[in-house]
C-alpha cells in the first residue's frame, strides 16, 4: 500500500489500513522514528483505556458471559441443552 504526501504533509492512510486499526475522526496517532522508517501507533491512551478496571463485574459474572450476553454465542460455544 502508498500513501502520498500532500502540499501541507498530511497523507491518507488506505481505507483497508483505518478500518483493520478502527482508525476514525479524531483518533491519535504516536509517530516514531526508527532510522529511515516512520512508525505510527494508534494512541491507546484514549477514554476506553484509560476506563479500563474502573468497572466491577458481578459476583459470579465473567467477562466472556457479559460479551455472550452482548453478542450472542460464539462460534465454538457449548450449545445449552
């Protein structure tokens, strides 16, 4: 994949590159130099990181119950006879 830099030295990332990174509006990127290569990092200091561990379960509730709850069955899970 390219990007092009423009007049004012803003690319565009492929739409490929922004939907597999959930890339939208507004979202921060790190750059970092190593050598001659630029690396951007999707900044994960963002309000979902910084809410994580603020929030108990219930008693007796795992994570993997909260997202069944949200989702539905996974592929793989035991069907309830």
């Amino acid at each position: 994949m390219e990007a092009t830099v423009a007049e004012r030295g803003q690319i565009t990332l492929p739409k490929a590159v922004r939907d597999a990174l959930g890339l939208t509006k507004g979202t921060q990127l790190k750059v970092e130099l190593d050598g001659g290569r630029i690396i951007l990092r999707k900044n994960v200091d963002d309000a979902i990181s910084r809410a994580r561990g603020r929030f108990k379960l219930a008693e007796g509730l795992t994570t993997d119950d909260v997202m069944r709850e949200l989702r539905g069955r996974a592929p793989g899970d035991p069907v309830d006879a």
